[in-house]
C-alpha cells in the first residue's frame, strides 16, 4: 500500500461519513540513510514553493510538490484529529501513532510535506494572543496581574506543542520525534517555513530530555552486545577500528558511562569514555594502543575524559554534557578516593582552518628577532603567511627547537585563549569544556599523529583541566569575555 493509500483509507476512521479515495500522491524520492546515524539524509536541494495555506486552497499539484492538494488537506485533517479536544489522550496517542507508521514508509519529500503542514498550520490564535496581551497591559500593577499574565502565556502557546505532546503519548513516540527532527534538520536553512516546529521540538525536547529525567549508567564489556555496538556506531572522535579497540576501552583500568532516556533505554544519549591514568595524558596514542597493559587502578590518580560523543543528531540544541561530565566525576570520585585531577585530552578541530585564514595577522604579532628566526627555518625571509603554511605541512617531523613548532604552539595557545565568537571560543570543543567551566590547561605536541588529528590540529591536542573548586570562577570570568587559562599558555602567547 502506498503513502497516499493508506492516508486516503485511515482518514475513513475519523470521517466516516466519507469514502476512500484513490490515489493521487506523487511518488518522491526515497530517503537516503546515513551510514553513522541511520537518519535520512538529503537527497537532493528541495525548494521552499508556496505555502501550506496556497497549496490547501489549490485544486492541482506544481511539478516539485509531493502531496497532491486534496491529500494534503486530508493529511492536515489526520493531524488535526490527534489534538482533538474531544479525544482522551489515549486515542490522541493511537492516532499519533497511525501517523508515524505512515511517515516511516514516506519518501523523504512527503515527510516534507508533514513538516511544513505541522510548522504553518498548528499556530497560535493571532486574535486570542492580542486580546489576552491587552487584557494583561490593563492589568498592570493590579492584584489581576499574575493570572492575566498566565492567560497571555497560555494564548500564546500554538497547537503545535499539543500536538508534539500527543506524538510523544505513546510508546516509541519520543523515538521517532528525535529521528523526525533528525530528518528535518539538514533542510531548515534553505526553507525558513520549517523553522517553528525546529524551535518547538528543541523547548518540548529540553523539558522531556532535562537531566532530572535521565539515568546515569556505566557501559561494560558485560553490557548487552546490542549496546555496545553502538558505541561503535557513534563514536565521533576516536573511531573504534575492531572489537578489540572496543574490548581495549572498556578495560579495567577504563570507564564508559552514557545518560540514557526512560523511553530510550536501549539507547545513549551521550556518553564519555576515561581512562584513569597516574598523570595527564599527553597522547592519544598510548590511549587506543590494544597491546598496552592495564595499569593498576588502585593507584590511579587522575581521571583523564579522551572522548565524548553526542549520538542523536534530532537533539541539537538540548544540552547535557557538563551535567553528564559532574555525574561521572562524582561516580569516580566514590569508586576512586585517591582521584584528585580530572581533565580531558581533546581535539582542536576548528584550529588548522582558523589558521589558514589568519596566518598572515599572526606573522604580523612577531617581533624582528622571532620573524628573522622564523624566516630562517622555512627559507625565506620576511617569511609570508604561504611559507609558514607550507612548513606546517610535515609537522611531525619538526624537532623541539625549531622556530617554526613554536610558532604553531603560539598560533594555538592564541586561537584557544583568545580568538572568541560573541563571547564564546571559537574552537567547539573549547566552547564545550570551558563553559563547562573548564581552562586551557597544556598543549600538546603531537598528540594525535593520525590523519584526522593532522588535518585538524596539526596533530595537536589539548588537555582542558576540571578544577572542581574554580568551576565557578572560571564560568565567571568566560561571562567577561575572558578564557581561563594555565600559566604555560599564557607563556605562549605572541
């Protein structure tokens, strides 16, 4: 049965006075799957065309549009029988969920078509919002305040949120709203229309996936297969290679925790990989090393977090990583008394390209001594931005005193300390630890030699230090546009 088969028959069920009718929906392109999240992927550049409202009022479909308009219009009646006021909750629920059976059969445009539909036409009442707003502009300053004020929040909130509250009623609900949001995503810059219902899943999802609601919970190799294989699948920066790198980080002398959702509880939200070491780790090598020995984690001192990897692209948005990274020293600090260091060995992935950009500006920075040695040790002096680029090429081959590692320890410790977008690092990973309230700690020369590590970062990695007792002050000073910072970054800076 097609899409528009099965739409034009389950409409019977909420009008049925009305008979099916045949089908008159366009076929579409299938959705394509992507190989890390298993969500559709884009397919082809599809355009923004008329409106929901036009397309309602029309009696013939445009070349580019799936849903024939009669069928759209039966399709809006589908949904608008899910919020029902008539109906309880739980038929809201069944009906929500005939819904979604037909989405996950959909080709990717008309799942378009249902997004627009949700986004246009589930809005608030323009003419009941403007009269509770007049109604709480004359209660000002009056004891009628506080409920006119109610009354105006409640006449603002559009059908939309009731109707994301019915999808989400029955049991694999809140599932498919984050794989449909996932869907949805990659098409909300080229069609603005698609923009409310972004916002409205992001505030519901904020509320359902709030930190209170989620369980804390270490993964093991004794954890069910099904769950470790994904691990596998979304780990998204160290990539697993086999079972045994698998095996290697969930050994004893490591630690693998994840928040999980009470309606997700097969799958984690997030979750952060540790390895507990009797220092800072400099390199990621020895990390992922499967022949490496376990260390005895009774003399462990330090918690070392090299990996955290966000796995459900449908909650961008919805933040929970320093929540996750408070829980899981928390966890360690009471399995491990003698822990007294927590810090990260993380990547730099925005850096190699701010570089490439900004080259030029930080030659300018040097004094005459420094750019003459510089211009020594690639060849040419002044040396131009291009030259310095070129030297960085073969990093790793560049010995302790050379002028030109230097130099990119200096452009590094600048880019992490200093360069801030609004306020904020530029660097993600930065933006995440340091608002977190991590600091910049150390950097470290190759750190990641591999080939993602040297396109990023020149091979660099950072380690970003949790200092239990300054995350607060460190917070504070980020609010003041100032990036926390150890002593030998700022040495580095030019």
């Amino acid at each position: 049965m097609t899409a528009s088969e099965w739409l034009s028959r389950s409409v019977a069920r909420f009008a049925p006075d009305k008979k099916p009718q045949a089908n008159t929906a366009a076929v579409g392109d299938t959705a394509a799957v992507s190989r890390k999240t298993g969500h559709a992927a884009p397919s082809a550049p599809l355009s923004a065309g008329r409106s929901t409202r036009e397309r309602l009022q029309a009696t013939l479909r445009k070349k580019e549009e799936a849903l024939s308009p009669r069928v759209l219009r039966r399709t809006l009646e589908e949904l608008k029988a899910i919020v029902d006021p008539q109906v309880s909750e739980v038929e809201g629920g069944r009906r929500a969920k005939g819904v979604a059976g037909w989405y996950a059969k959909a080709p990717l445009n008309e799942r378009r078509d249902m997004w627009l539909l949700m986004s246009e036409q589930f809005v608030a009442d323009a003419q009941k919002a403007k009269l509770a707003q007049a109604q709480l502009a004359a209660a000002l300053g009056t004891p009628d305040e506080a409920v006119a004020e109610v009354r105006y929040r409640r006449a603002t909130v559009s059908p939309r949120r009731r109707l994301l509250q019915r999808f989400s009623a029955f049991p694999e609900g809140i599932r498919f709203l984050v794989d449909m949001r996932a869907d949805m995503l990659p098409y909300l810059k080229a069609d603005k229309r698609l923009q409310a219902l972004d916002v409205e899943m992001e505030y519901m999802f904020s509320t359902w996936f709030d930190v209170g609601f989620l369980d804390l919970r270490r993964i093991s190799w004794d954890s069910p297969a099904s769950l470790v294989e994904k691990l596998i699948k979304y780990e998204a920066v160290h990539d697993i290679k086999s079972w045994a790198d698998m095996k290697n980080r969930l050994d004893s002398d490591r630690r693998c925790y994840g928040f999980f959702h009470p309606r997700m509880p097969d799958e984690p939200l997030i979750f952060v990989e540790v390895a507990l070491m009797d220092d800072i780790a400099a390199s990621i090598t020895p990390l992922l090393d499967e022949s490496a020995e376990p260390i005895d984690i009774a003399r462990s001192t330090t918690a070392i977090f090299y990996s955290i990897s966000n796995t459900q692209a449908g909650l961008r948005g919805v933040s929970f990583g320093d929540s996750l990274i408070k829980r899981v020293v928390e966890t360690l600090h009471a399995e491990f008394p003698r822990l007294k260091t927590f810090a990260t060995l993380s990547p730099i992935p925005g850096f190699r390209q701010w570089l490439g950009k900004n080259a030029a500006t930080m030659l300018e920075k040097l004094d005459d001594k420094d750019l003459s040695m510089l211009g020594r040790a690639v060849g040419f002096e002044p040396p131009t931005a291009q030259h310095f680029l070129s030297a960085i090429e073969h990093a790793g081959a560049l010995n302790d005193k050379s002028p030109v590692r230097l130099m990119l320890l200096r452009c590094a410790a600048h880019y992490l300390g200093r360069v801030l977008d609004d306020g904020q690092p530029q660097d993600p990973v930065a933006r995440f630890h340091l608002g977190n309230g991590a600091r910049v700690e150390r950097l470290n020369w190759a750190g990641d030699p591999s080939p993602k590590g040297m396109k990023q970062s020149c091979g660099l990695m950072v380690n970003y230090l949790y200092d239990l007792k300054r995350l607060d002050k460190h917070r504070a000073m980020l609010v003041q546009g100032k990036v926390p910072v150890s002593g030998d970054i700022e040495d580095l800076y030019i």
